[in-house]
C-alpha cells in the first residue's frame, strides 16, 4: 500500500487561548481515530497534534491511498424461511437479495452457518443463511473528508461565530459557516500531493501563512506532510507544536530567573518565576515564536500584599511575576512576547507602562481598605443577600460565628477567638480590593485583620477558613483556623441543600461536593476528633425549622458518605475495604482511616476468607428471620460445637471491647481471626433452624452476638468473594 505521512492543517485568525489547547488536541485525535477506523491508518500510527494562536493541524504517520478490502459477511435469514423444501429461494430471500443488489444466481453460493450457539437459556437457534462478499477499502480522499466532517461537527468549541466566506471559497453558494473563529486557509498533504478535500468553504491546498511579523517567506509552501514543523520554524517563524512551544517558554522562564539571579543586586541565585500551570498553557496559546524579556517595576510597589501584585500581573497582563529565594516577591516580572527584535527595549518599556497603573490601582485598594477596619463593615453585610431563602451575609456570619464557637469548644481550643475570627471572616467582601479580586477574599481579609490589630490567630483563622478551596489545597494550620473553616462549609452545605438545591448530576452551582470534601479532609487530615452527624445537627439547629427540615442532617450525612467513598479510593483502598466501613455509615470520620488499615491487615490473615464468608452467612441468616430475643443460654445448648463457639465469643468480648476504647482496631481483628476454627465446627455440625422456637432462638441468638462482634470494627462479609 501507498504508505505516507499525512497532514491537515487549518488556518484561522487567533483562537481563544484559554481553549486552544483542548482544541488542539482533540482535533488531532478526532481525525486520527477516524482515520484509523477506516483502515486507513494503523491502529499504532503515531500521531502528532500542533496548535498555535493561528492553526491547529495533525500528522498523522503512515497513511494508506486506499484502505485494504475487507471481507463481509451478510446474514440474510433462517435456512428454512429462505429454502422452500426443494431448496429453492423463497420470495423472502429473493427480496432480501434483491435490496442487496443481487439475484437468484447467488443463491447456490450462499454459506450456511450456525446462526449462535446454544446457551443455558436457549437451545441452538439453528442454521442462517449468509452472503460472504468483500468491501472495497476507503480511497484517502473520501476517509479524510469523512473524517474531518467528523472532527469539526464535534470539537470542543467554547463559543462558535458565525461569518462570511471570502469571495473565493470552495462553495460560492454558501453565504456563511460556524466555527470557533474565522477560517482562511486549509491544507491537506499526503506526502507530497495534496488531497483534494474541502472544509468550511475551503478547498485543501499546500500553502499556509508563517509568523504575523516575522515569516522569512509569506505563504509558506509546504514541500510535503513531514516537513511541516521544521519549515514552519525555519521560513514561517512559527513553533507549530503546543508542547515544543510550551517547554520553550518554561525553559526561557527559568534561563532568565537563573540569570536575574546571578546578575542582580540583593537577589540570590534562587530567584524564580511563579509556577501556575495554566498561565504557562494561556501564554503558550497566546504566541506562535515566545521570547522572554524582563521588565520591572517601582519598588515602592512593594509594600502592597505581594498576592495582590501577583495576581493583577497573571490575570490581566499574563507576566510571570519572579520570587526570590524566600518565596518574596521581587520587582521584576518576565513577559513572553512574541516577536523578537534586535533592540527589545521598547516591548519591555511599553510592558512596564502598562503595568504600573494596574499596580498603582492595586496600591490605591490597599491604601483606602486599611482606613476603615473589619469590624467596622460587619454590619454591612446585613445590605448583602446570601439567599433569598437563606437571609443576607450577616445573618449567615452570626450563624457561622455561633456553629465555629461550638466546634472549638469541642475541641478545647479558643473559643473566644475563634468567635472572633468567624464574625470579621466576610468582611473585606466589601473592600475596594476583593471587589477588584475576588479571588483575593479571605488572604486581603488577613492583612487587614493584622494591621487593625486583631490578634494573629484571628487573622491566619481568616485566610484560612476557605481552605481547602480545592483538590489538593492546603489545610488550616491550628484549631482555630478548622473551626471556622468547618462551619463556614457546614453553614453553606447544610443551608443550600436543605432549601432543595442539592446537586444534580454535572450540575453543583454552590460547589456542595467541594465544600463536602473538604470537611471530610480536615477531620481526616487533621485529626480531629469530632462527630460528623453531630456537628450537621449543630449547623441545622442554626437555621428555623421552616427553612431547613431536620432531616436535612440525615440526608447529607449520607451525601458526605458519597464523597468519603471518592476519597478513599484516591487513597487506593478497595472497594471491598470501603464499603466494609463507610457501609456503617460512619460518624467519627477521623477514625476511619484507622479502621480501614485494619481491615486490610485483616485480609492478610490466612483466617480471613472464612470469617468474611461466615458472617456474610450469618447476616443471610438473620436478615430472613424476625430479630432473637434474648442472649445466647448455655443451658439451652445440646451440641458441643455451639457451647464451645458461646465459650469463645464470650471470652473475644471483653478483649475486643478494650482493644477498641484504645482504638487499636487491627488488634482487635486480629483477635477475632482466633474464632475461626470455632465458627467453622457450629457451621458444619449445627443446624440453626430447627423446629423448636426456643433451641432455634438461643442458636440465633448466638450469631447475633458473633455477627455484633465481628462488625463492630467494619462489616467484614463485605470482604467475601
């Protein structure tokens, strides 16, 4: 076969940056699967996307002209309502055939073949008649245009526009086409020839546009498939691929830190760039040749919160702000440009004009914040509506100040300032600052705590009673910090769930999951000996009955269990082990962990798969018959199989009790592993429902208490195969 490298690439005026990568990737892969699904390429074929502002494309390694034939087979019907009894074509196969395009001289070479084997529900259906034939293989030029029909009816697009085509499309009859932005150019190369196909109005050809500024040759005429990403970077100026470009501009981010370092006054060699994962992507997306230059700014700037400084140069001018080796911030950014001029002092004076008044701003925020204290914007947030079902921020504050208060009792800390870090919590939601930067609530709230004076457990207690804010975030540092973090969550749980805006599948506005996991993180991570159920009915009790139902603690209980099962399997337990715990709805969430170690020590035990089958049995047994009264009487008791199984969870129950109250649960696990061989003997010589009430009553009686014993760690017959 013709095997050669493919490649499409279309042209089109700059992409939304924070999409681009996303859409570079899926279009590269959506036309390789295509591709590779009509046999056109192999299922190994390396593929290789490339995106930039300007283009998104693929190269697609080992592309046949024409696909291989392939055979197919046509069931057509039964033998016996295809053949009369002379074995002659009945008019059902004949119109059969004939909506296949054939007729009756086929039917001698019609293969006979079982129509499925028989099974335990069924018998062999019998034999079918089959047309055996083979089906010409896909010609490149009609997979490709079926495969880019494909990729562009789904590509991930954010925003789609609508536009004019150009008086020389391919489909002069068209007056508009919907893509992300406007397309100009398409190309399409198998090898050196170009494939002949059209899309969005435009017909393939082998030329591209390079580099807006900087293309050493314009249009860029690409010799074959291959040869795209060197002639691009060579005549276009342009490093077509998203990953070589991004690790370009990583490489240039930490060269001129390094050199920054070892050059500049005051600054050790440990200077370097912000780390921000999709700043680097959005910047990546935003040039097509990145060049890396300094620029600074007036060190006056400097007494602004660096997080302030920070954010405004990430988010509004795309610079990567550069730390010193003490994680300070300096007074030196990098900028990605993307041109490269022999003198790039005017791209870095333009770059530090434009900034300085977004620092300047930002300074203007932190100075008129700090005249008015926290304290004295509490009541203003009784202007602010949380929820309409729900009452306005300060009514939310006094609930969260009271719920943090009861939390820090339980956990001796100090309550009187955590009390006073849950009601000054919200109010630089009314700064100048927070207004500007949203993102800021909570970290400006602690640097104004501090310079009103509040003491500085009340002011990290601030910043931290957001956290975690996501997967992977950092816990509160002390008591009080989780205190006011675990109310502030159970207040926004408990509140917009009981008012009936629990999330639904993808859908969860207030961020319930978010909020629901972090709890749990921080009394798993933390420690913290708090009874889960207990602090839902303590955060419920802060609300009137009318707005939130008590069953409302209940109810999200088991949607915190949900998400406890999310989070341990991130945590590579088995979903046997989970569910041996989580499936009794736990309540002291710290201990879990703990208990989860020990039932998978206790599956180790050789004594394990025994025990786990018997008291799945035991809960079958006692879930068909109503609950035993009583305890087990050994006086009832004729076999000496039972008497000695009595003998030995009598003996097991005061040891489990204090291995438990010490919280030593492999221990006590380990210790039930020694009724094996007792649970095994009752099982083979005793028979448990028997005709007489009072013998049948004592032997469940027994189990039950075996059962109890056994579980009262973890339900293990959730370990049974």
């Amino acid at each position: 076969m013709n095997m050669k490298n493919l490649l499409v690439e279309l042209f089109v005026e700059e992409l939304p940056p924070k999409a681009l990568k996303k859409l570079g990737e899926a279009f590269a892969a959506a036309i390789a699967d295509s591709l590779k699904a009509q046999g056109l390429a192999a299922a190994d074929a390396a593929v290789t996307p490339f995106a930039s502002p300007r283009r998104l494309a693929v190269q697609v390694a080992g592309v046949a002209a024409q696909a291989a034939d392939k055979p197919v087979s046509h069931k057509l019907m039964p033998v016996n309502v295809g053949l009369d009894a002379n074995g002659q074509a009945t008019p059902a196969l004949l119109k059969r055939l004939a909506a296949l395009g054939l007729d009756a001289s086929i039917v001698p070479g019609l293969k006979r073949a079982s129509d499925g084997p028989s099974t335990g529900l069924r018998a062999d259906k019998g034999e079918a008649l089959f047309f055996d034939s083979v089906a010409k293989g896909a010609a490149l030029v009609e997979g490709l245009q079926k495969a880019l029909d494909e990729t562009l009816a789904k590509l991930p697009i954010p925003k789609v526009m609508t536009y004019q085509l150009h008086e020389n499309c391919a489909q002069p009859g068209w007056s508009s086409v919907n893509f992300v932005r406007p397309v100009h150019g398409l190309v399409a190369l198998h090898g050196a020839e170009v494939v002949p196909v059209n899309a969005l109005g435009l017909t393939a050809g082998r030329t591209t546009q390079g580099h807006r500024f900087e293309a050493k040759v314009s249009p860029v005429s690409l010799r074959d498939a291959g040869s795209y990403a060197d002639q691009m970077e060579s005549e276009g100026a342009v490093i077509a691929s998203f990953e070589t470009r991004r690790a370009d501009i990583l490489r240039q981010l930490h060269e001129a830190a390094a050199k920054i370092g070892g050059t500049s006054a005051g600054l050790s060699a440990g200077v370097k760039p912000v780390e921000d994962e999709a700043l680097l992507d959005e910047v990546t997306a935003l040039v097509e040749r990145p060049n890396v230059l300094v620029g600074r700014f007036d060190p006056e700037f400097l007494g602004v919160p660096q997080e302030c400084l920070i954010l405004t140069m990430k988010a509004n001018q795309k610079y990567f702000p550069l730390l010193d080796a003490a994680g300070k911030l300096t007074n030196q950014f990098l900028i990605v440009s993307n041109i490269s001029p022999a003198d790039a002092s005017a791209v870095t004076g333009g770059n530090e004009r434009v900034v300085r008044p977004r620092l300047a701003d930002a300074k203007f925020f932190f100075d008129q914040d700090r005249k008015k204290t926290l304290d004295s914007r509490v009541s203003k947030l009784g202007n602010v509506v949380y929820h309409n079902k729900l009452g306005t921020q300060l009514e939310r504050v006094q609930r969260v100040r009271k719920l943090a208060g009861e939390i820090a009792r339980h956990l001796k800390s100090d309550v009187e300032k955590t009390e006073r870090a849950a009601w000054l919590a919200k109010a630089d939601l009314l700064t100048d600052m927070v207004g500007e930067f949203p993102e800021l609530q909570g970290i400006m709230g602690q640097y104004y705590a501090l310079h009103d004076g509040e003491a500085p457990e009340v002011a990290r207690a601030i910043e931290a009673h957001y956290h975690p804010r996501y997967a992977g975030d950092s816990l509160p540092q002390d008591n009080i910090g989780a205190a006011a973090a675990l109310a502030d969550k159970l207040d926004t749980l408990v509140g917009i769930y009981g008012i009936g805006l629990a999330p639904t599948g993808d859908k969860d506005p207030f961020g319930l999951r978010r909020h629901a996991l972090g709890i749990l993180r921080i009394l798993i991570e933390m420690q913290l000996p708090l009874d889960l159920l207990s602090l839902l009915h303590l955060a419920r009790a802060q609300f009137s009955g009318e707005v939130v139902a008590e069953s409302v603690a209940l109810d999200v209980h088991a949607f915190m269990l949900e998400r406890l099962r999310n989070y341990l399997r991130d945590k590579n337990f088995e979903v046997g082990e989970i569910e041996a715990v989580v499936s009794q709805t736990p309540t002291r969430i710290d201990l879990v962990i703990p208990r989860l170690e020990a039932v998978r020590e206790f599956g180790r035990l050789p004594e394990a798969a025994a025990l786990a089958a018997a008291n799945k049995r035991i809960q079958n047994i006692l879930k068909k018959t109503d609950t035993p009264s009583g305890n087990a009487d050994l006086a009832l008791m004729q076999e000496d199989a039972e008497r000695d199984l009595l003998a030995v969870v009598s003996q097991l129950a005061p040891q489990v009790t204090a291995l438990l109250q010490n919280e030593d649960y492999t221990g006590a696990l380990t210790r039930l592993a020694g009724a094996r061989a007792a649970v095994d003997s009752f099982f083979d010589s005793v028979m448990v429902m028997v005709d007489e009430p009072l013998m049948r009553n004592n032997r469940l009686a027994l189990l039950k208490s075996l059962g109890d014993l056994m579980n009262r760690v973890a339900d293990i017959s959730k370990l049974a195969s």
